[in-house]
C-alpha cells in the first residue's frame, strides 16, 4: 500500500508453487510486478517456466546460465531440455507434469553422495 517494493522475488527452492500463486496474486492487486528466481537446474527451470507463464503480473523469470560445456551436457542429459530460449523466451515445455523426462541413470550418474 505504501509503494515499498516494485518487483516481487520469491525463491522456486524455498517457497512452494501455491505459496508463490498466493504471493503473486496479493502482488497483483497493488500492481506489483513479480519476478521467481532459483539457483537450481533444469527441473527448476521448467518449473519457473511454468509458473511465470501462469501469473498475469509476471515480469522476467531468472534462470543460471552455465558456460560451461560439462555442465551443459549434464544439464541436457538429466532433463532431456537443451534450455534455450528463443527468441528471448523459454517455450513451455508439453506433455505431462513439468514436460520434462527425467532420466534416472544420468541423474544417478551425475549425484554426489553426502
């Protein structure tokens, strides 16, 4: 009410989809725009890209860009989604869920144990 924020910035990893909607619709009613971010990979991405798509106040979706090829190939080969934009947007991936198939053996390759 006061003007205290213009862009509202929830994190993907640390705020859940519904929480986000909530966030996003409050927002939407002072015209505040909102802008997800994450730190995470491919699943997020999509997920962010989802979501971006579904809020009427939406801004810009921040996404981590690697430069580097062996993470590109790990990226491509966990998700299958080479994570491009064109155009300057990220098409909505289609299918069911996120549009993503997850493959396990590159996911389990690719895990670090703690």
């Amino acid at each position: 009410r006061e003007d205290g924020i213009d862009v509202l910035r929830p994190g993907l990893t640390t705020t859940t989809v519904t929480n986000i909607r909530k966030a996003a619709a409050l927002a939407e009613t002072y015209y505040i725009a909102i802008c997800p971010y994450h730190r995470g990979g491919p699943i997020a991405a999509a997920a962010g890209t989802h979501i971006s798509a579904c809020l009427p106040n939406s801004f810009i979706q921040e996404t981590p860009f690697s430069t580097n090829a062996a993470d590109q190939r790990m990226r491509q080969r966990i998700s299958g989604w080479d994570e491009k934009p064109v155009e300057g947007f990220f098409p909505l991936l289609e299918g069911p869920g996120l549009g993503l198939r997850v493959n396990d053996a590159a996911l389990a390759e690719f895990t670090i144990a703690s």
